[in-house]
C-alpha cells in the first residue's frame, strides 16, 4: 500500500481498529453522563457525602478531553495513510492513558482502595487488549498498576489524604496493612489474569480476522480471473460459431439443391448421401443458433433489435403457423387459450420468438402422435402466466434439475429424438432472467410436462 493512499481507500482490519478508537470517544460520553447522574442519585437521594466538586472536575476534565479527540480525529483525517493509521494507535495508546489516570483519581475521591470503583479497572484492561498491540496493552495494566499501588501506599503513610465514606464504609480499614497487602494483590493478580486472557483471545480473533481477510481477497482476485475467462471463452465461442454459420448455410443451401435436382439426375445412393449430409448439416446450424443465441446473452451482444412492446399472444400464433406442419404430421390436438386483450411484454421480439420457439417446438418434439398441447395465455395482478402443457414422454424426477444446464438431454429424450442439442431450455431460463422472470417445469413421465413462464408487469 503506496503512504499516499487516501484515507478512505483502507483494508477492513485497520477500519476497524478506526471505529474502535472512535467508540472509546462514545464510551467517555457516557461515562462522564453516568458519573454526573451516579454522583447527583448519590448526594441527593441517598444523602451520602460524597467530595462532589472534585467528582465533577474529573468528570468535566473527560469531557474537554473527548472534546479534543474529536477535532483531533478530523484533523488527522487529513494526512497520508499510514500516518493516519499510526496516529490512530498513538491515538488509542494516549486515550487509554488519560482514562487510566482519570481512573485512578475517581478511586482517591471514592474511597481509595475501599472503594468499588476498583472493579472497572478489569473493563478498562479489557479495552486496552481490544484496541493496543499485547505489549502495549501490559505496558498499560503495568501503569494501572502502579497508580493504584502508588494512590495506596501514600494514603496508607497519610501523604496524601485518605477520603474516606462514611456512609459506605463506617469502619476504616485502609489503614490496615494485611488488608491493604490482600486487596492490592488480588487487585494485581486479576488485572494482570484479566490482561493476558483478554490479549490471548484477541491476538487470536486478529489472526483469524488476517486469515478471513486474505482468503477473502483471494476468492475475489480468483473470481474475477475466472469471470475474465468465462467471458473470453463466450467472446470466442462467439465468433467462431458467428463465422461457422455463413459457411454452414452455404453448404446446406448447395446440398439442397443438389437433392433437388438442380446440378443434374444423381443417383439414388447419391441422394441419399446428400439427404444425410443435408440432415446433419442442419442439425450444425441448429447448434450454432443455439450457441449463438446462449453466448450472447452471456457477453450482451445485441440481437439486432432493440426493447419494444410485443403482443404475446401474436408471437405465440406466429409460432405456432411456422409449426404447423409439424403439428399436422403427428395430428396433434392444439389449442390455445389467449385473452381478448393483448399481452404486451416489454421485450426485444426476437427473445420473445427464441422463448417460444424453443418451449413450444419442444412440446411438439416430445409428443408422441394423436397427443395434445394446451397454451393458456393470462394476467393477474402483477405477473403475465403463459403455460404450456403437452401429453408426451414427459422428464424423470431425476432429471428435472438438470434439464437448464448446458448440453443435457434427459434420457428418454434422447432415446425418442436423437438430433438436439441441450441448450434450448438453458437458453430460455438466461432470457427469462434477463427479463426477470422465471420459468418452472413441472412433469411426470409418460403423463406430460407443464412449463409455467411468469412475466413481472412492470415488463409490459
């Protein structure tokens, strides 16, 4: 990282170490708030008589001092980086040390060593463990220490007056020394314990944080090299089936003249020659269409026209005319269920035409002859519904999952129509996404298959 990376370009581990600091400023909010109110409940309410005047001028100290953190931290936001980082745990280091002696002074006004204030000085360990490196974080508990022992020693020899509450503590026992030895070293022991547990479980959660943060960068630095292929191999696909398609075509438009006659009688070994090359010639077109139309939904190249107001039922008669023999050929029982108002779906016609295309010419594919296909066209409150329904061989419950994924075929589809190549239904739910809809299947096989295609209106 360059030292004039600006300041709000910074790795989320140092992020937090910024908030953290900032919630100490918070923290010193409300303490101050709580010793004015503790003070206030303390000498009105329970007539205990407490040294309020110095109590208050602890508490306003914290408050002019948090005052400063403040403006502190905007002026700092305006050097390099690294500076405002290492100005952060200068930061926190100084903040710490302010608390600790404002700490220790509300310990001498409320009651020295007698006095339960002595217990916070665990959470302010545990802070220091949070917010400074585990050295810096012993330094602290070290001085905590020695401020504590130092305020206790010299009340004990009468240095410094010992404020004693009454209303707390009628019998003085500071002045005892096995007292005042047994409270300063279950004192040092639990600070000291508290201390090393509470760097130990933080050094810990900071490791794994690194660990989390680097694996984090390494799944994105991996994700998008693979996006970067993903579209490369799409870009490629792309052309190479862009320029097999013009070659293909010719090849199938000579074929089928030549099965037509046009370059003279051929024999009849011949003729069939030319209808299997013709066969699978189409079937190469079939694939390069489907390619075409899967790649550019995948890399958004545009389809020769742009978003318009489409009628759905027109599309799906237009569908069904270009069908029709199919439909004929097999006698199948078609009906349609459109509605008296026109459909309109915001959409390019020519994805509207691959969709139904596709759904329909599979329905007719896979219906066995003298079968039936129902398409049932409807709005509702928010959604477009277009359902269609056939007879035919139906999907195994094995393979209803599979069926979008590129280039599967069910098995008993491939047993009825060997020609196909697996990307219809893939391209179907790309388009439907893209539009955001969505398309469900549901079947059973030797019973039929239903496909349920649900338009958002907000596309019309």
């Amino acid at each position: 990282m360059l030292p004039d990376t600006p300041v709000f370009e910074r790795p989320s581990v140092e992020k937090e170490l910024i908030e953290r600091v900032l919630w100490i400023v918070t923290i010193r909010w409300i303490t101050v708030a709580g010793i004015c109110v503790t003070s206030f409940i303390a000498c009105v309410a329970l007539n205990i008589d407490l040294p309020i005047t110095e109590i208050l001028i602890i508490a306003s100290c914290l408050l002019f001092f948090n005052v400063i953190c403040i403006f502190y931290h905007r002026y700092i936001k305006c050097i390099s980086y690294r500076q405002y980082i290492n100005s952060h745990q200068r930061f926190a280091q100084i903040q710490i040390t302010v608390d600790c002696i404002a700490l220790v002074s509300l310990l001498h006004y409320t009651g020295g060593i007698e006095s339960p204030v002595i217990f916070y000085f665990i959470f302010h360990v545990i802070i220091a463990a949070i917010l400074l490196p585990r050295r810096s974080c012993y330094l602290q508990t070290a001085l905590t220490l020695l401020l504590i022992i130092v305020i206790s020693i010299l009340e004990y020899v009468n240095i410094i007056p010992h404020v004693q509450i009454v209303e707390l503590f009628p019998n003085t026992v500071y002045d005892n020394a096995l007292y005042l030895l047994s409270t300063l070293f279950f004192c040092v022991t639990s600070l000291c314990v508290s201390a090393f547990l509470a760097t130990t479980i933080v050094n810990h959660l900071k490791v794994r944080e690194r660990e989390i943060v680097v694996l984090r960068n390494n799944i994105t630095d991996a994700y998008k090299k693979l996006e970067t292929k993903e579209r490369e191999k799409s870009e490629f696909t792309y052309k190479v089936t862009h320029e097999l398609r013009a070659p293909l075509s010719a090849i199938q438009s000579l074929l089928k003249s030549i099965e037509e006659g046009y370059a003279g009688e051929i024999s009849e070994k011949a003729k069939e020659l030319i209808v299997r090359s013709e066969k699978r010639t189409r079937f190469l077109l079939t694939l390069v269409r489907d390619l075409l139309d899967l790649v550019t939904g995948k890399i958004g190249e545009p389809r020769g026209s742009n978003s318009q107001s489409v009628d759905i039922n027109e599309t799906v008669t237009g569908t069904l005319q270009l069908m029709q023999e199919h439909v004929k050929v097999k006698s199948l029982k078609l009906t349609v269920h459109a509605t008296e108002k026109p459909l309109y779906l915001r959409i390019n016609p020519d994805d509207l035409d691959i969709i139904m295309t596709n759904l329909i010419g599979n329905a007719i594919k896979y219906t066995l002859p003298g079968g039936t296909i129902n398409i049932n066209n409807t709005i509702t409150e928010n959604q477009i519904k277009v359902v269609i329904s056939d007879t035919g061989i139906g999907i195994p419950e094995d393979d209803t999952n599979k069926i979008f994924n590129e280039f599967y075929r069910s098995r008993n589809a491939k047993v009825l129509e060997q020609d196909g190549t697996g990307l219809g239904l893939t391209i179907v739910k790309e388009l439907m996404r893209k539009y955001g809809g969505s398309i469900d299947v549901q079947s059973s096989v030797g019973k039929g298959t239903d496909v349920t295609l649900l338009f958002p209106i907000n596309t019309q």
